[in-house]
C-alpha cells in the first residue's frame, strides 16, 4: 500500500501552520504510518538537526493526544531519533491528515534518552484543563511506550 497524503499542521486554534506531501504506507484501525522526507532547510533544534531530505516515518492517531515521526538520517537513512508531537488527535479525509498542536513536545534518542521540550509553552496556551490532562496523560503514556521498547521504539540501532 502506498497513497499520497497531505499533512495539514495547526495551532492550537485551528490555523494552518505547514502542510506537507506524505505517502501512507500502513492503515491499521485508528493510525496511520506516513513516510514524508523533511521538506524544510537545516533545522539545529540544538538536541538534533533536521536537515532537508531526511526520512521521517510519522505515526498519526485519530484516537490519540500525540503523533510519533521516526526520524532518519539524509543519506545513510541512520535513526536519529523519535520527536512525539503532542496534539489534538488527527482528522482524516479527503487525501489529508490534520492536526492541533498543544506545544508539548519530547525527542527521543536512539539510546531511548528523553527529553521533553516547550513545557512553558504548553503551560501558557488557552485550552481547557480537560485537555491539558488529557496531554499529560498522553506523555506518560508515551514515556511508557518508549520505556517498554513498544513499536515505533522498538528499533534496536
């Protein structure tokens, strides 16, 4: 299997923020597996670079507060890691895929390091406390998923 897909990124209000060509590779009841190259320049996140061409493998959920990209090396296509997006979860339809961004984010290094990122960010968006739990929660099951070696982490580089 293999479709053409557009990612749609928003805000947390709804607003398009980036949108991008993916191809689905894997439909599996709520998810979805993308592969979409990085179509933007160098990007020194200063924990990673993401560099124009690099393969991400994307995890989208329709049931889920996050997504998972599987992020691989331009060239010799090595892991450089996981970036989980913490998100409304995604809408399909249509040849697309849409998402609400919460800011929380965390990166995963192949030794299964974390590091979670923009907390201040999550901390000062308007949104409900319904769904600012829901986001924790979503962390820690994450966290879990990365602690227990689950797919996508499963990855022995």
């Amino acid at each position: 299997m293999s479709e053409p897909i557009t990612v749609i990124k928003n805000d947390h209000e709804g607003k398009e923020v980036w949108r991008y060509e993916g191809m689905v590779t894997e439909r599996r009841g709520n998810s979805l597996v993308i592969e979409a190259p990085f179509n933007m320049g160098e990007r020194d996140l200063g924990y990673v670079v993401f560099r124009q061409g690099d393969r991400f493998v994307e995890y989208h959920y329709t049931d889920r507060w996050y997504s998972i990209s599987e992020v691989h090396t331009v060239g010799d296509d090595s892991l450089k890691g996981w970036y989980c997006n913490f998100q409304r979860p995604a809408i399909t339809g249509n040849g697309t895929i849409e998402a609400d961004d919460l800011a929380l984010d965390m990166f995963v290094r192949p030794d299964r390091e974390m590091l979670v990122l923009d907390e201040d960010e999550f901390e000062a968006l308007d949104i409900s406390e319904a769904e600012r739990a829901a986001v924790l929660a979503a962390l820690d099951e994450v966290q879990s998923m990365v602690e227990a070696g689950e797919r996508p982490f499963d990855t022995k580089e």
